[in-house]
C-alpha cells in the first residue's frame, strides 16, 4: 500500500530460501495547489477525489479526503474537488502510473470580513451572521451560502446579503465579493445600549 494506492498478492515462501518480492501498484502521484485568483498566493483548505466514473451520473464514490494535496493514487480519472471556507471548484485529472500530475485550481473567490455595532462610533459586538446570496432577495429567495458566530468567510465572486443578528436586534447589507480581494461590511445594529 502507497498512498490510495494498493495491491494483494498472494506469496509462497520455502523454508531456507530468501523470496524477493516486487510490488507493481501501477499508481501515480498527484499533487495540487489551490488559489483564489490565478496570480493569488495558494490557499488552503480541504481537498477531495473521487472516481471520474459515474461521477456526472450523481455517483460520487469519493477515494479519499485531505487538507495536504498530495495524493498517491492508482492511475485512472478523477474528479478533484478543492474547497477554501464556502468556495469550490473541480476538475477532471488523469493520473498515470510512475508520474506526478501537477494540477492548479483557482475558486474565484474572496473574503468577506464583517463587523457589527449596536450604534454608529460603538464598540464591536459579537453576533450570529448569515451570508445569502443576493440574486432572487428581493423576490423572497433565501438562498443561504454560509453562517457563523464569526463574521469571516470565503466565499465565490458575487453580490451577497449579509445579516447579523444579536440577541433580538438585527441588521444586513448586501456586499459585493471580489475574486482575491477583502471585502469589509459594517453593519449598525441599531439598538440602545
């Protein structure tokens, strides 16, 4: 076993004699970096690979999973899929026995860095936060990207509705996330101290 890769085979050993045994896993290495822009430095986050068979058909047989993107796998196609907080993005690779594939996927996607106040000049209040995507808002769509108590997240390029709630006072705005960028919000709670 290397890696993802491995191989049973079965052994006779005589009693006296040295047995050599040689291993072909006919397997390959994999090795990927992750960016949120293609000038952007590498990021990280979590990376899965599944078997390219099936996969369009909504048969997703994942192969493993890692925060390291090194990946020693049985030569074959694989959907890789690489994910940075609420960003993600795949791609189809193939890998071939006795050599590295080297793959770069870029999510398109920035950060969002949020604050929240009771009143304007205040000091920082926590909160619970809600990123919704802002296509369809206005129409009743809530289309949730992502929550926290913490008001940092990655997210893809896009227009976003942002809301913070506190005890019983809540606030939004909508944001505007930049591929490779920090977008910051600060959203005034309202409330009497």
């Amino acid at each position: 076993t290397s890696g993802n890769a491995a191989k049973q085979q079965t052994l006779e050993i005589h009693l006296g004699e040295t047995t050599t045994l040689e291993v072909i896993l006919n397997a390959g290495q994999l090795h990927g970096v992750m960016k949120l822009t293609p000038s952007g430095p590498v990021v990280s986050g979590y990376w899965r690979v599944y078997k390219a068979e099936g996969f369009d058909l909504g048969e997703r047989q994942q192969v493993t999973y890692s925060s390291e993107a090194d990946f020693t796998l049985p030569g074959g196609r694989y959907v890789i899929e690489a994910a940075s907080g609420n960003a993600a993005q795949q791609e189809t690779v193939e890998v071939h026995p006795g050599e590295t594939t080297k793959l770069e996927i870029v999510l398109n996607a920035g950060q969002l860095r949020g604050t929240a106040k009771l009143t304007t000049g205040g000091a920082e209040v926590s909160g619970y936060w809600r990123v919704l995507k802002a296509e369809g808002y206005e129409l009743g769509e809530r289309q949730q990207v992502a929550y926290s108590s913490e008001a940092q997240f990655t997210l893809p390029a896009g227009r976003y509705i942002v809301e913070v709630e506190r005890d019983n006072t809540k606030g939004q705005a909508e944001v505007t996330v930049q591929a490779g960028e920090v977008s910051k919000v600060n959203i005034i709670l309202g409330a009497a101290s």
